[in-house]
C-alpha cells in the first residue's frame, strides 16, 4: 500500500490507507494452485476513505504560477503564500518555495512553512494594539505623542524603541497623532498606546483572546504553538510591533478573521470531509466541527474601526502600507 509520508497525506494517512485482501491458496512445487475452487477470501480488501480539501484549484494554480513568475532567478532561502476564506478559515491555496520533485524527492525544506515555521510577525501586529485600545476604551486618535526615538525608565537606561525611519535614516516625523502613527507604522507611537492599554491588559488580550502562542485548533492540522511568553518590560514593549515574539502563518491568519467576521475568530482548516464511498457514510464534515465554529473575541464595531484604519494604511497620504 502506499503511504503518505509528510504534510496532509501523512496526516490523513490512517484514512486514505485501503485493507489488501488476502488469500490462502495451496500450490505444488511447480507452483500450480491445487485445487483452486477451494481457496477462499481470508480477508476482503476495501478501499480507504475519500479527503475532500477546501483547496480551490484555480486558486491554486494561480498562486503557483505567480510566485514561480515573481521569484524566477531571484536569490532568497524561502517565501510562501496562502490564500484563505476570511469568513469560514478554509484554505483556498498555498504553496511555498523551494518546491519539490515528489518522484525524485530533492526536498531541500524539511519543514511545513504553514503551520511549523515560527518568525517574528513584525509590524502585522500593531493592528492588535489598535484593536485593544479600541475595545479597552484608551484609543485616542488624535493624541500625539514624539516619533523616532523613545527612552523609558522601565525599559532600562541602555535600552530604547526606535522607529524604522530613525534605524535607517536617524530621522522622525516629528509629534504625530496616533492614529497617524498607525498609518506610517511608527514602534514608538505603538508603546505609548500600550502605556494606556497596560501590559498585563495587553498580554491578556495576545494570549487569551487572539491566541497568539496557542495551536490552530483545527482537526487534522498539526502546527506548532510558536513562543508568545514576554516577562520583562522591554520584552513586552517589543511585542507592540511584533518583536521578541514568534507565530506561524496560520496562527496570523486565525487572529486576522477577528477583523473580517465581525469580531468573531474562526481556525483556519485544509480538510473539508471524509467520506466512504462503498458505506455512503460521511466520517467527518468541517461544516459540523464545533471547533471551527468561531468565537467571538472583540466587538463588532471594534473590529468594523480596526478594517477602517487599516484602509487608511494604503489610502492615507503619509500611509506606510506595512501593517
């Protein structure tokens, strides 16, 4: 029998994998079956189940003939993309770089980029500032507060946040609003917000509601939990903009539908049924998974003023376009 050995085949393995029949049959030592109208069925074989994927297959090909248009000759260690239905979590595409040859096996990435690569999310984060402000009742968009470089007694006398336009350029925008800090992706104006939020609100908020550092709950998918566990108040401040922290694809894309469903946060998933064709029984219907049910974690109109700053990231006439 063949036998997934990675990623969804392996997961799936114990249910796409048939029963070989066997039979007992007596032969002489030419090999000549004797008596061959007594040989009986010991073990009837069957076939395995049927995995129905969430997987749209235009989808799919678009996205692979995009990547390998856009990264042909390009030097870079790895880059992936998914495409998924922000109101139900079902994963409609993805694929990853460097690819594969399953006939000869020249696998170069040993890991699934999805759901077992861990990296600092980086500035995608700041967008979970915004939305606990919002629903703490401390976002105040019009209160300016200085960009570029900002010193904190708790943070340590050596230690500092810095903007990536001081890093780069040592320059600033000056005071500016919240809300424009958002805009241009600002570090400093993000750890003043998080003053008013407070860093136990904050981490609670991570953790409990977004579930950043929790596994996708989704049935059939194994991913890793990442690391989100900062304990110092530098470690804290950083994870304002997505530093000192790590997440995986799917667990960004979990704590995005947040957004788009109105408040309510869905598991991503890639297996849409199983089902036994020969017994007419359906063994599994993501439609009727209780875990991809959603929960509701933020506000609606919370999450209808977090879509509405997020538009101003790419409209805005000093808009960074990075969150």
């Amino acid at each position: 029998l063949v036998k997934g050995v990675s990623c969804t085949e392996a997961i799936m393995d114990s249910y796409l994998r048939g029963v070989d029949g066997v039979r007992f049959v007596a032969k002489d030592k030419f090999g000549v079956p004797l008596r061959p109208e007594e040989a009986k069925n010991e073990l009837s074989s069957s076939d395995g189940a049927d995995v129905a994927l969430t997987i749209d297959s235009q989808v799919q090909t678009y996205i692979q003939e995009a990547m390998e248009k856009h990264y042909k000759g390009k030097k870079f260690d790895q880059a992936f993309t998914i495409a998924m239905d922000a109101k139900n979590g079902a994963i409609l595409g993805a694929y990853s770089i460097p690819t594969f040859d399953p006939n000869k096996r020249d696998v170069k990435l040993h890991i699934d980029p999805f759901i077992n690569f861990c990296f600092e999310p980086g500035s995608t984060i700041k967008t979970f500032v915004l939305a606990t402000a919002m629903e703490e009742g401390v976002w105040e968009p019009s209160t300016k507060a200085q960009s570029g470089k900002r010193v904190k007694k708790d943070l340590g006398t050596s230690n500092y946040i810095a903007d990536w336009l001081y890093n780069d350029f040592k320059q600033s925008w000056g005071k500016i609003s919240w809300e424009q800090g958002f805009h241009v992706s600002s570090n400093t104006v993000m750890t003043h917000i998080l003053d008013k939020i407070g860093y136990d609100t904050w981490k609670k908020y991570m953790k409990d509601k977004f579930a950043f550092g929790t596994k996708v709950e989704s049935e059939f998918m194994e991913s890793q939990a990442c690391k989100y566990n900062p304990k110092w108040p530098l470690e804290v401040a950083n994870t304002s903009f997505g530093q000192g922290m790590t997440i995986n694809a799917m667990q960004i894309l979990r704590a995005y539908t947040a957004f788009t469903n109105g408040g309510v946060m869905v598991e991503p998933h890639l297996v849409s049924k199983v089902t036994v064709p020969s017994e007419e029984k359906v063994i599994y219907d993501s439609k009727e998974d209780s875990k991809l049910k959603g929960k509701r974690v933020i506000k609606e109109e919370t999450a209808k003023a977090v879509l509405a700053q997020l538009e101003k990231v790419v409209t805005f006439k000093d808009k960074r376009g990075v969150n």
